[in-house]
C-alpha cells in the first residue's frame, strides 16, 4: 500500500479558536497543535501572494519529522496569467523559499478557475515548464526578478516534485484531458465540491489528491459517517494501486495493481469547523489516528463568509497568515 495522508487545507482560522484550538492557546502554536492531529496540511496562503523564506523554515521547525505539506501554487500563474507568458512568475515562486521545506515538500496545488476552459495548447505549454524535483526547482529560481526581495535559491538535497491539477470547467470532462495529464504524470485532483463544480476520479499519476470541500452545501457541511465510509474505501482502494469504487471515470481505468499509490486528502469544509474533525475521523477509519473528540453542533458556529480574493497587488499578505481557501 501507498502511504496515506488525511489533512486540512490552511489553518489560521480565527472561528477555530477555543473550538478546534484549545482556549487561551496562542496563535503561533495553532500550527504546532493542527500539525500534532492530522499528518499533512495544504499550506493555501501561497495561493494569495509569495512569502518568504523564514515562514516555510518556521513552518518546518514548527511540525514533526514525518509531517508533509502540500503547497497551493500562486493565483498570479492560474488565475491572473491563466497559465500563460508564467516562467518568470514560476521562478519568482520557487525563489520565495519553498524549497527551505527539504524532505517536508508533498506536492504542488495547481487550481483552474472556474472560468478557464480546457485547452490542450495551453496546458500542454504549462506542464512542460513544471520542474519534476527540486534541483531543476532550483535552477529555474534563479531567473527569478527583483519582485522577490527575499530568496532561497538551494534545495536541502534533490528530490522528486509532484504536481496536482484541480480544474473547475466543465469542458475539462474528456479523455483527451486525461490522457494528457498521464502522459506527463500530473495527478488529476478529486474535487468534491457538493455538485457545483466537475467531479472525476481518473488516475494519472503515481499518486492520487483528493480535496473535500462539503458533501452537501460547498464550504459548509460535514460529511456524515456513511460518507467519511465511502470516503475510505476509495481511499484504500487508490493505496492499493485499484480504481476507487464506483469510481467515475472520464478515460479508460489504467490503475495498476502492481504497485500502491500515496493518497493526499484535503478536507476544505471550514466554514461550520467541520475539516478538522472530519480529516481526523476519515483517518481514524483508515487506521491512520485516534477517534477524535465529538465536533460541535454546526448550529452552535456562526457562519462567516468565506474571504473575497483580495485584489491583485504588488503588496503582500503578512506573512504566515492563511486565507480561506477557494
């Protein structure tokens, strides 16, 4: 079997406080505290702006030997440049330190939006520009430009790099995208997103990235204990190298199962403070943690709108401090 990893995405909330976090404890030890309850988490302020080289070495001081983050790649690249005219944006990213992550480095979120449809030119162009471990990583942070006034430039030592891709158009639902995500062995990320957006469960990858942001309402709702089961079948199944159960495929099932999968799961329902106890419990099923405490009544939590993408700018968001995924 492939190793697996149940986590959260972000984890400076201020609703968590005194709920997920205990009372009275202090903000620069949420990571530390989230860090000691699941074995990942997706590090999303990275999506809003770069940050430096002393927060990834913070971040890595501040959690286990074994913990790994996944990293949400900037917005400049996916949403404002939509994938275009990006190599001095990648090498601006890869300068801003996080490489200073080493052997802590999971794989790198790369999220569509919602208004970018599928072209197979453009991605194609993209995926060929993406480093595949942390030596070319490296190289390509050198040609990075006077944007970055903070840089790391060495990885800790080379390793592979893996990289996710979450779409969100609906044109996206052909083989023609899968084969091309297979052929350059970027795993296809299961988006569960209460319907709103599309939903595949094709394998193209040597790993499988999964990101839970609501059963039933996006954001908001838990997943109930008939889901988090379901859930962990599809999980087991992807960590023995099989096709998910009832998965929904958009090309042919090419699972193999010769060799185990690693499977990284995101649970992004943070709104009610649903995800920690949800990524908690779906591990606990998996054998991969204790049974967490009861969460709290999601009528006891005042709903706070999920934060609108602040403007592009060349000013940064403090560093260390996470926005609410998207």
């Amino acid at each position: 079997m492939g190793a697996i990893r149940i986590g959260i995405s972000g984890w400076t909330y201020t609703p968590w406080r005194g709920v997920f976090f205990p009372k009275k404890l202090t903000q620069r030890k949420e990571l530390a505290y989230a860090a000691s309850q699941v074995s990942s988490i997706e590090i999303n302020g990275t999506f809003y702006s770069l940050q430096r080289p002393e927060s990834y070495a913070s971040w890595y001081e501040q959690t286990p030997p074994d913990f790994i983050f996944s990293v949400k790649a900037p917005r400049y690249i996916t949403h404002l440049r939509r994938l275009k005219d990006c190599a001095t944006p990648m090498a601006n990213f890869f300068a801003s330190g996080v490489l200073r992550l080493g052997e802590k480095l999971g794989p790198l979120l790369w999220q569509l939006p919602p208004s970018l449809p599928f072209d197979p030119k453009r991605l194609e162009s993209f995926f060929e520009l993406l480093p595949r471990d942390t030596a070319t990583a490296g190289k390509i942070a050198r040609r990075h430009d006077n944007k970055v006034k903070r840089v790391w430039l060495e990885p800790v030592a080379n390793r592979p790099l893996r990289h996710a891709l979450e779409v969100r158009h609906p044109s996206f639902v052909v083989p023609e995208f899968v084969r091309l995500l297979r052929r350059h062995r970027i795993a296809l990320v299961v988006a569960d997103t209460a319907g709103k957006w599309p939903y595949m469960e094709d394998i193209t990858a040597d790993f499988v990235y999964a990101r839970l942001h609501g059963d039933e309402v996006l954001y908001v709702s838990g997943y109930t204990p008939r889901a988090l089961q379901a859930w962990a079948k599809k999980v087991r199944a992807w960590s023995e190298g099989r096709d998910a159960p009832n998965a929904k495929l958009t090309g042919r099932a090419v699972a193999s199962r010769a060799r185990g999968r690693d499977v990284f799961v995101y649970f992004d329902n943070d709104v009610k403070i649903r995800a920690p106890y949800d990524a908690m419990s779906l591990a606990h099923r998996l054998g991969a943690g204790p049974k967490p405490g009861e969460a709290p009544p999601p009528e006891s939590i005042s709903e706070v709108p999920r934060q609108i993408w602040p403007a592009f700018s060349s000013a940064a968001r403090p560093h260390g401090v996470s926005s609410r995924s998207i």
